[in-house]
C-alpha cells in the first residue's frame, strides 16, 4: 500500500514538472548565430523568464550598439492575452500562446502595435528563436531573427 502511495504521488509530481513552461530560465543572444537585417545588434542581451502563479515575468537587460543600457520589463499570461507593463518604452503588450514552444507577443505605443515578436523554444529546449520586426527597445527599427542559449 506504501509503495502505491509513493508511486501515486511521485507520478503526480512528474507530471507538474512536465508541465512547466520551456521558455522559464535565463537566455543569453547569441550574436554570432544571429541575423539583423534592419538595425544594429547589441552588445549583449539576456533574457530571463519567470512563472508567477498564472503568468510568465520577462526580464530584458543588456547593453545596446551605443552602450547604453537595455531594460524592459513585464508579465503576460501563460495562456495568452493582455499583459502588464511594468518597465518599458512600450505601454502595452498582449502575447499569444500557439503551442508548448511557440508565442507571439505583440508591443504596443499610444494605442498602436509598434513591435511584434515570435519565439519558438527548440533543440531539445537548448535554444529559442525570435523572430522579431518593427520599433525596438532602443527606439530604432530593426528586423531581426536572433538566436538565444539557455544558461
């Protein structure tokens, strides 16, 4: 009966483990597998993800062409929807969950989407892709496909 129990239970337990996003962790570009076809790359740029309850928080930090400081900040829902801005140049954002490995997120200004990004988790959940166009964290537009390794 004991080994039942701890069967039942340890099964439970894989089963929320496997059903943790991919996308969680900390990311770091991968300049040199990357491809911007409008716009100028960073210098360096990680991403960190983080579930909260029913939503994912998105960390954005790095060091633009320029040497200023990249930072942008916000939560979207793991199911998709609207999110919560709390630092960034855009004043909204709304994601849409198209599979276990894939998002789109879309960023918007005054009302009007200015930035949209696609990610796909893959290789074994080692990398992300995203596919991004449109006005960038450094204000500037860029078109880029870019590369991130998981840390």
């Amino acid at each position: 009966m004991r080994f039942t129990s701890l069967a039942v239970a340890l099964l439970a337990c894989a089963a929320f483990l496997t059903a943790a996003e991919p996308a969680v962790g900390t990311w770091k570009l991968n300049l040199a597998k990357s491809k911007y076809t409008k716009g100028t790359p960073p210098k360096e740029q990680t991403l960190t993800i983080m579930e909260h309850g029913p939503d994912m928080h998105v960390v954005v930090k790095g060091v633009a062409a320029d040497g200023k400081a990249i930072s942008s900040s916000f939560t979207v829902p793991k199911s998709g929807g609207p999110g919560k801005i709390i630092e960034s140049p855009y004043d909204a954002v709304s994601s849409k969950r198209i599979s276990d490995t894939e998002r789109e997120n879309t960023y918007s200004k005054a009302g009007k989407a200015v930035y949209t990004s696609a990610s796909k988790i893959n290789h074994g959940g080692k990398t992300m892709t995203i596919t991004a166009k449109g006005i960038g964290l450094s204000g500037k537009e860029v078109e880029v496909v870019g590369l991130y390794d998981k840390q």
